[in-house]
C-alpha cells in the first residue's frame, strides 16, 4: 500500500508539472481549479476506474464526467498519462483543430463523456448514464466530479434529488471544496455550508476528507463503491491552486494562465 | 372539390399513442417527461411500459440533462413537456447535452402555439421553433394534424439524430388524407396553383387551404404546402413554388420572429426572391381564452390569409409593372 500511495504521489506531481506547463503553453485557462482536484483525478484514472485507455468506448468500463469543465487540465493530463493518447499533445490543449477543447467535448476527446463547461449539468447526465446501466444490467460505475461554486446552480439539486429518489447507488459524485469561484471567496459570495449536511437531506450518502490526502480518497472511494440504496457523494475539502505556492488560495488563478517565468518558478516546486 | 372540415385527434394524441406502439418493437426507447405525462400524452408509453418511463418531477432541466446522458449509454430517449417549458427552461440542457454532442434524443413540446388557450400566455408556446432551429444539428417539426403527426413520429423515431417536434393542444382539422411518402424535410404540395404560394405548418395548414378557396373566387390560383420540417427546409420546394407562383405567404401558429417564415424568406432570397407576406403572430404575447376565439383575435385564420394573400399580390403586380415599364 505505501509503495502505491508514492507511486501515486509520483503521478499526482506529475499531473501538476503538466498542468503548469500545458497552461503555461497556451496561454489562458484555469490553473487554480486544475490544481485542486489533482488527487481526486489520479485517484480515479490510476486506480479506481475500471477502464482501458486504449479502448475508450469499452461498454463495461465506468464513465467519469469533469462537470466543473474548466477543471479539465487535469483530466487531461491524466487520461495522457494513463495513456488516452500521447502527452504530446498537451502542449495543444486550447489551440485551433486541438482535440483537447478548453472545456471537456464529446466526440472530440476519446474518453470523455459529456461536453461540459456550462456549470451544473453534469450530474444529470451522469444519472442518465446509471440509469441506463440499470436499464441494461450492466456493472459500470459512473463518477461526476463537480465544484463547490457550481453547486451555486439549480439544476444540481434537481439532479441530487432524483438520483436519491432512484436509489442510484451506482453513481457517486465528488465535490471539489475549494473553497473558492470566479469572484472570491464562497462564503462571501452564495454560502453553501453545511454542504455535507445538504446532500445528506438530499438523501445521499456523504463523507468528508481531506481531498490531497490520497489514501484517504482512495479510502473514499473504496467506501462509495460499497454503499447500497443511495447515491454516495465525497466532499474533498482542497486547496485552489494546491501545490505551487503563489497559486495556493490566490485567486487570481482562477482563470489566468501563468507567465514562462512563473511556470519555471512552479516547476521548480513541482520538482 | 370543395372543401369539408372535419376534426380529427390532436396532434399530441397522435404522437402519444404512436409512441405506445414504438416502444413494443423498440427496446431501446425510454420515455421521460416533466410531470405532464397525461398532457404531452406520453402517459400512453407509460401505461404499456413503465420501467422504460420517468417522470423526473418539475424539473426541464435536469429532465434533458438525463436524457443526454441515456443517449450517451445507447438508449433513445423520447421527452416531453409543454413546448414553452422544455424549450425555455431546458434550452442550455438542449445545447449542452444533445445538440452540441448530437446525440440521438427526441424532444417533445406540446400544447404549442396560442391554441393552447385557456390557461393563458404563461403555458403557450410562441418562440419554440425559433429557439429549436437554432440548435445545430436539430431537426424540427410542426405537424398539421393527426395522420401526418404518426407519420412525422414514426420518421423521427427511424431518424438518427436530434429533433424537436410541436404537438398541439385542440382537435386539428384533417388535412392530409394520405400519408404515403410523408418524409422529414420533405414538403406537401397540397394544391397546386400558378398565381401564389401558400406555405404554413401546424393548424394553419388547415386555415391556408380555406384560404386558397376564397382567393378563387377572386380568380387567384393559390397553391397550397405544408412544410411541416422547419429544418431543413425543403429549399427546392420552395424555390420551385416562388419561380411558378411569383409570390408567396407563410402562415403559422408562431412568432414571426425566427419561425416558418423566417426560413422561407432566407430560402428564397437566395434561391429566387419574390414579394412574400407573413401571418404569424405579431411582437406580442397572447392571453386566455377559448382557443378558436384566441386564433382569430391574434389574425391566424384564413380570412387574415387572404387579407395577406391579396396584399402580396399586389405587391407582385407592382413588381411587375415596374418590370415592364423599365423594360
């Protein structure tokens, strides 16, 4: 377990130094949500999804929806690394005629799942894709990450609360808690807490963790797949901007690509 | 001949129990709808299917977002509400989670148009087909009556691909008494005519052809189409009817703003531009009342076609003239 958890620290830094760089290469983007959902990202590519990165269309494996679409750097940087396609193409990320959109595409990405971007709709569309996996008898899991400030939206708690009537225990959602959107600061801008206690009335199965402690979201993750009758929901409590110092609860990353110098300074930390 | 009206179902109960019938030889077709299921009529799937049926609760925008994700999985989702709901409250779903992926989703607005009526202004469905054309990749269809409503359903359920289609409230008069060769994107030369074209969709279908009966009396020979596929547009139709007739006028249960007429004016620029008129209804609202009352009171009735019918005409002849003098 210990040489996992550092292969998979191993990966994390590496899906940092990528995203630093990817951004960096083109020149805008979303540094500070990338960075916080990294461990729930790894987690999930290198360990929890039952997948097979060169057959994306696979119809067992489990799907996985980056609702938050400005967090796809990172699910980009992991599905390169666990090998989707080459890592070379990062460095295309956002440009003319890339496949890597600045929000996740469908169809033009293999291995993504639902276009995203416009916040809020992920989740229904994860609960489409259970519920046909129910319809079908099929054993797939189906896992949507979302943002603390998309919970902002309406159409989420739609979604929270049919996936509870439905007993969708196939279906676990991440809220990346970082405390943060676009504007400032969560709190000052649409309290959300108790957040827990939210999904909790919703009828969902919650728990709380630390979401850059990795054994602990694989033990989250272990912990959602066995829960029956209801859908689970991990709130990872992060950091925006996690792992480069001058990123870390700044939020003038949230949507500014950093500068050479500031990507050589990040790499340096990444190292 | 002359002309016997004669009501036939809604639209929306033709598509209601058309769907019945797809689900026994189409496993793979789910239904969902927004608590509306005895209104849309898609409650006729549920009595026959209830494992492949969802009603999602009020709630249009989680409804098209599950939709998109049923369809990702392989499955056909068919879902309804009222037009004004699905096509207003679901439109980013719409974008986000079928047309953009364009996954093969069908989406169903009923109570359409002002007909809807009693229930007033807030429950109908003014701006739905504009909004639906301007999804790419959409088809969008607004049938005239019953038999070609079960046609249209059935080519829809057989097309891959994104499609809205507008049911109505009321009873429609029967316009179509065969439906062979009904097709998506294909028009219906109803009457054939030399001197102008009469070009609508949904109940003004209906009013068009009692329209063209009294243009003959003024010894004008109207055609009559139903271009029930707003998207595409059947171009060539189009372009044919404005090189014979010279003239046309679009009729329909819908702003005119973005709707049938819209697409035809932009058709025939391009292809041959003749004097058109315009019935629809007018930069407004509408508001309660009984539904016959409501289509005269907005001018979508065949005498507001033949008012028009005659404007254009003599924009025509003007045309014409003009023609003639400059040589």
């Amino acid at each position: 377990m210990q040489t996992r958890l550092r292969e998979l620290t191993d990966t994390a830094r590496q899906i940092r130094r990528d995203i630093v760089t990817m951004l960096g290469e083109s020149g805008s983007g979303h540094p500070g949500t990338s960075l916080s959902t990294v461990e729930i990202v790894t987690a999930l590519y290198f360990d929890v999804l039952h997948h097979r990165p060169k057959d994306p269309a696979w119809a067992q494996r489990d799907r996985f929806i980056m609702s938050k679409g400005h967090g796809v750097p990172a699910q980009y940087a992991a599905m390169a690394r666990a090998g989707y396609f080459s890592t070379d193409l990062l460095k295309t990320l956002r440009k003319l005629g890339s496949p890597l959109q600045g929000h996740p595409v469908y169809g033009a990405t293999p291995g993504i799942e639902a276009s995203t971007g416009s916040l809020g709709q992920g989740l229904s569309i994860g609960i489409g894709i259970a519920l046909a996996g129910r319809l079908d008898k099929a054993a797939y899991r189906t896992y949507v990450l979302l943002g603390d400030g998309e919970c902002n939206e309406g159409q989420v708690w739609e979604a929270a609360a049919f996936a509870a009537h439905h007993k969708l225990d196939t279906l676990t959602a991440i809220v990346d808690a970082n405390g943060f959107q676009l504007d400032g600061r969560i709190s000052d801008i649409l309290e959300l807490e108790p957040l827990g206690g939210k999904w909790t009335s919703f009828g969902w199965e919650v728990r709380e963790i630390d979401g850059h402690d990795l054994g602990a979201v694989l033990d989250a993750f272990t912990w959602a797949r066995g829960t029956r009758g209801k859908p689970s929901l991990i709130v990872a409590r992060t950091v925006k901007g996690k792992g480069v110092s001058f990123m870390e609860n700044n939020n003038q990353f949230h949507g500014v690509a950093p500068t050479r110098e500031e990507v050589a300074k990040a790499l340096a930390e990444l190292a | 001949m002359p002309l016997t009206k004669r009501l036939g179902p809604a639209t929306r109960d033709a598509y209601g129990k058309v769907l019945a019938e797809l689900g026994a030889t189409r496993p793979e077709i789910v239904v969902l709808d927004a608590d509306l299921a005895k209104s849309t009529r898609s409650d006729d799937f549920r009595k026959r299917f209830p494992d492949r049926f969802f009603n999602v609760g009020i709630s249009e925008a989680n409804l098209v977002g599950i939709a998109g994700g049923l369809a990702a999985s392989g499955k056909v989702p068919f879902i309804s509400s009222f037009a004004c709901f699905l096509m207003c409250k679901g439109y980013d779903q719409l974008r986000m989670a079928i047309a953009y992926p364009r996954l093969n989703v069908k989406v169903v607005g009923s109570h359409g148009g002002i007909s809807a009526g009693e229930d007033g202004a807030s429950q109908m469905s003014i701006e739905d087909v504009a909004l639906a054309t301007s999804l790419p990749g959409f088809t969008v269809v607004v049938p005239a009556d019953a038999p070609s409503a079960e046609a249209l359903t059935r080519a829809m359920a057989a097309h891959p691909g994104p499609v809205y289609i507008r049911t109505g409230r009321p009873k429609a008069p029967i316009v179509h008494e065969k439906t062979e060769g009904l097709a998506l994107g294909k028009g219906v030369l109803l009457r054939d005519g030399t001197d102008l074209a009469l070009i609508a969709n949904g109940l003004m279908v209906w009013e068009a052809l009692e329209a063209a009966d009294r243009l003959q009396a003024d010894g004008v020979r109207a055609a009559v189409a139903d271009l029930h596929t707003i998207k595409p547009l059947d171009e060539k139709m189009v372009a044919d009817l404005a090189r014979r007739c010279g003239a046309i006028v679009c009729a329909e249960e819908h702003q005119v703003w973005g709707g049938l007429g819209s697409a035809v004016a932009r058709a025939v620029g391009e292809s041959c531009p003749v004097p058109i008129g315009f019935v629809g209804i007018a930069d407004t609202y509408a508001e309660s009342g009984d539904p016959d009352a409501l289509l005269r009171r907005y001018g979508l009735t065949a005498d507001r076609i033949v008012e028009v019918a005659r404007k254009t005409m003599q924009n025509k002849r003007q045309r014409q003239q003009a023609r003639a003098m400059g040589g």
